[in-house]
C-alpha cells in the first residue's frame, strides 16, 4: 500500500458546530501527516475555521461528484450513500452521533436508519458509538477521537472569582443537549443564595423562550473557534446536562483541558472519558446538578483537585494520539483490513 493516502473529507455544509469542526481538525491533521487530503462540499467556505486544505464545491453531494481518492469519509449521515457510491476507492463513516436518536429530525429516522445499514466501516467518536454500530449494525468500527490542540490549556489560577462564573454551551432549542436543565439549575444555586454569573456560549442567537426563563449576564454568539479557549478558561464551572442522545461532548472536553471543573450527565459519552474528573449525576435532575455545582463552588480545595484531573484526562486528547488513531484507522480502511479485522 502506498504511503502517502487521497482522502476525500465529505460535507453536506460547514456550518459552526462541534461535529464539522472535530472532521475540519482531522483532515488537517491528515494533511500535517503528508496525506493529500480534499474537503469536498455542497456548500459554502466556512467563515469561522481556517481552511487550509483544498475545498472543491459540488452542486450536490451525490457519487458521481466525489473526486477520485483512496478514501472518502463521511462525516454525516446524509453524506454516506456519496461516499458508498463513490467510483474510486473506499469509503467510511466518522460517526460522531446516532442521528436517529435525535428528537428535532424524527421525520428523516427512516433515511437514517437506511443509511446506517449501509456496510460501510466506520470511525467513531467515542466507544460507545463504535458499540452500537458493530451489534445493532453490524459494521466494524475503530474509535478515532478529537484532537485538543495547544490553544486549549488552563490559566494560572489558584481560586473561584468572588462571583462564580459558570458556563452552559449549546443553543437552547436543542433540547437533548440539556440547556433548559442548566439553566434552571442556575435559578436553583441562586435561590440557595449563590451570587453567580451565567456565561452562556452558544451558534444560534438568544431566544425570547430562554429569556422568559432566565437572562444571561453573558451571551456569546457565534463566537469564532479561536476566542473560546480564552472564554472557556475564565469561567469557573461547566454545567454539561446532555441526554443519551450526545455522541462526546466536545465542551466538556475542553473545559477540563482549560482548568473548568465540570457537572455533567451521567451518560455514555461522558463516562468514557470524564468518569475521572467530572462530577457525573443523573440528566435532567436540576436538584442533582446543583448540590454537585454547590459542593465544587464551596470548596476551593475540591475545585483545584477537580482542575487538576481535568488537564490530566485532557493531556490523553492530544493532536499526535489522535493523529496516530485517524492514520491507523484510515490505512485500516484503504487497505481492505476493516473486511476481516475488527
């Protein structure tokens, strides 16, 4: 097999969000690896990620658009038949998220769920979705993480502001990803007589729903991937409510590589890596999640232990482990080893 790989990244659009953004940093790492690396698209430049590797834009992404190379991925569900079908080489699927879990898109489950079939390897985010595509799909799975690059690191800090600053990430109308838990989780901490200040970072504008509910103090919008660690690491608290429909949780990643002391769900992509250092309590329990923020917000000491297991669990997500993991897992596909390895 040939050294240096063709690898088609396949993108419906590039619109800011967690999932493009994970894809967008692998293929550029691909590319830092001497690999010829193409994004391919049906939509536009993105206006918030420096791209650095060829884009070529396609009317629609169907097979016969997809240039030849050695492997195409597929970073979504609605880009998997394009890189099936594609006449050259060999396709996969970076499965971020079981999509015919969401609750927004119940119409398209069927489509999904028809594509999923389709036997194509794939690369998953976090174990837990390389579990479910090997037993309810049948397709072999390799895990292939993100990537933390080095502009996410603590501040030197030895204390909580006098007034807590604590973060909730995601736009509210995305129901699964907690928010509304978060929030009323923050009126709960100031009942019980916390001073705190709400920081929320989110791609879509404030909403009148959210309002009614509570103001934020501070509401970033949009806010361009380069600023966020800055933002990130002058909070002091992460608040992470998602569902069992979250496929990693990028947010509560970088929270621990900046120093943030992290509550959050108790599910399956938060066990799998943050098990050691955030505080986990049932989704959906505001009272949960506020006694968990109240004993990490009163306890300085607590706090500093809590930041200093996050930098080490965040230390493992760096750009060469990933880097390693994503050439293994792609010569593992080009090469045909995915039909009779695991």
């Amino acid at each position: 097999m040939k050294n240096r790989l063709t690898i088609n990244y396949l993108f419906a659009d590039l619109s800011l969000f967690g999932g493009v953004k994970i894809a967008l940093d692998q293929a550029h790492l691909m590319h830092g690896r001497g690999h010829d690396v193409r994004v391919v698209t049906a939509g536009g430049r993105p206006d918030w990620y420096r791209l650095d590797v060829p884009l070529t834009h396609v009317e629609a992404l169907t097979p016969d658009a997809v240039p030849a190379a050695d492997v195409h991925v597929a970073t979504f569900w609605t880009t998997i038949a394009a890189a099936a079908g594609a006449a050259s080489g060999q396709g996969v699927h970076y499965c971020q998220g079981f999509e015919a879990s969401y609750l927004h898109n119940r119409a398209e489950h069927p489509a999904i769920l028809e594509a999923y079939a389709t036997p194509l390897p794939a690369m998953a985010l976090a174990p837990h979705l390389a579990d479910l595509l090997r037993t309810r799909f049948d397709r072999p799975a390799r895990v292939v993480p993100p990537a933390l690059t080095r502009a996410w690191r603590p501040r030197l800090r030895r204390t909580i502001h006098r007034r807590p600053r604590v973060l909730v990430v995601h736009p509210f109308e995305n129901a699964w990803k907690g928010v509304r838990t978060a929030l009323e989780t923050i009126l709960e901490l100031r009942r019980r007589g916390h001073d705190l200040v709400l920081v929320r970072l989110s791609q879509w504008p404030l909403s009148d729903a959210e309002r009614a509910l509570v103001e934020p103090d501070e509401y970033h919008e949009h806010l361009s991937p380069e600023r966020v660690p800055a933002l990130m690491a002058g909070c002091d608290l992460l608040l992470a409510p998602s569902w069992e429909q979250e496929g990693f949780g990028l947010p509560v990643l970088e929270a621990l590589a900046t120093g943030v002391p992290v509550v959050a769900s108790d599910i399956p992509a938060f066990r799998d890596f943050a098990a050691g250092a955030a505080l986990l309590v049932p989704p959906e329990d505001v009272r949960a999640f506020a006694d968990a923020a109240e004993h990490v917000l009163r306890d300085p000491g607590r706090w500093r232990t809590m930041r200093r297991a996050g930098i080490d669990v965040a230390g493992r997500f760096n750009e060469k482990a990933t880097a390693d993991a994503a050439e293994a897992a792609l010569r593992w596909v080009a090469e045909g080893r995915w039909r009779t390895a695991p």
